[in-house]
C-alpha cells in the first residue's frame, strides 16, 4: 500500500467533458467515478473531497449533467462525475433508466478501479438505486455505497435508512460493498471515501 501522503489531494482541476467513451481521455490513469440519481448531492461531495469549492458545478435543477466529466487530481488519477441516471435518457437494453453512455464506460473502461453510488439517506429504498447496483454487481466493477445528505437527519434515522437499504439487496450482494455515511455539510465520510481511492491506486 501506498503512503498516506496519497489521500492528501494537493491538486485538483477540471479535465474535459466527454460525451461518450469514444471521446474520454486516452490516459492509464487510475479512475474512481461517482454516480446517483439526480440532485443526490454529487457535485457538493466532489467539492468536498477536493477542498475545492466549485469545483463541480453545483445545481437545483436535477439532470443538469449528461456528459461523462473527468477531474484531474495530483496530476496521477482521476475523479469522473457521471451523469444522474434518474432523469437520463433511457438505453434500449438492460442498462435502463440512466445514459447509455454512461453504461459503456462502467462495463467497458479498463483503468476504472471503483465507482462510488450515491444514495440519499433520507429515503426509503428506491427500485432504481436497487436496479442499478445490481447492474453494477453483474459489471464486476469494485463499488461502495455512499449515503449522502447525513447532516438532514438524526443519526437514528440515518442508520435506520441504511439498514433498510442493505436488507433490500439482492441476496449476492449482501455484505459485499463498503457503505460509507456521507455529509459534505459536515465533511463526514470524507476519510472514508479517501481511503478507498487509496487501495485502488496500488
């Protein structure tokens, strides 16, 4: 395992914005994406973990992203802002209800090392959280669960929320990914996440 030097971010900056596969960078640079359904809180958690205010592009309107956005971070890997998949176009196959592109990348990409699913902790399970993490399951690809938005709530409610949401897997991936309880308000789960991207840079 690396130094813990490399869960400092000393350096973060937009890269470019793809709007499929075809045109992402050509790079073997180490990639963690993150993904949720729509105004799930995503662009705030980037902002956070990079200590970089407006670094993503934070919006109300829910949908606004539909392009594949790559961040460079120490100038060695890459965060990947992919786009909501509640309001997305729908795919013609099993990739339903989110972007096509976005479903190319995750099965496809071969320097992806781990794709963090946001999931609103102030809900009840949504089918489409379920739907996708399954999917994601079948991709092989490493992934965790983050449950954003912690500071709304109690913690009571909170981890009520999240064992709700581990009882609805499906059974083979019960106990597999890490869950990680998420705030950008109060920087919870940050470390967390942080050491994550840490393992995947071996």
């Amino acid at each position: 395992m690396h130094g813990a030097w490399l869960v400092q971010i000393k350096s973060a900056s937009f890269h470019i914005s793809s709007p499929n596969i075809e045109a992402a960078p050509e790079w073997d640079r180490p990639e963690f994406a993150l993904i949720g359904r729509s105004n799930v809180g995503k662009s705030s958690l980037i902002n956070m973990l990079t200590n970089k205010a407006g670094l993503a592009k934070v919006s109300a309107t829910p949908g606004k992203t539909q392009l594949l956005n790559f961040f460079d971070m120490n100038e060695t890997w890459s965060l990947v802002d992919l786009p909501g998949y509640g309001f997305a176009k729908v795919a013609k196959s099993q990739k339903s209800d989110f972007n096509e592109s976005v479903g190319d990348y995750l099965s496809t990409r071969e320097n992806l090392r781990r794709v963090f699913t946001l999931i609103d902790s102030r809900l009840p399970p949504q089918r489409i959280d379920l739907e996708f993490i399954n999917w994601l399951g079948d991709c092989g690809v490493p992934f965790a669960l983050v449950f954003t938005k912690a500071d709304k709530q109690s913690a009571r409610k909170t981890k009520a929320s999240v064992d709700a949401f581990l009882a609805a897997l499906p059974d083979h991936l019960k106990g597999v990914p890490p869950v990680i309880v998420s705030s950008s308000k109060d920087r919870t789960g940050r470390l967390e996440i942080l050491k994550l991207i840490e393992l995947g840079l071996d």
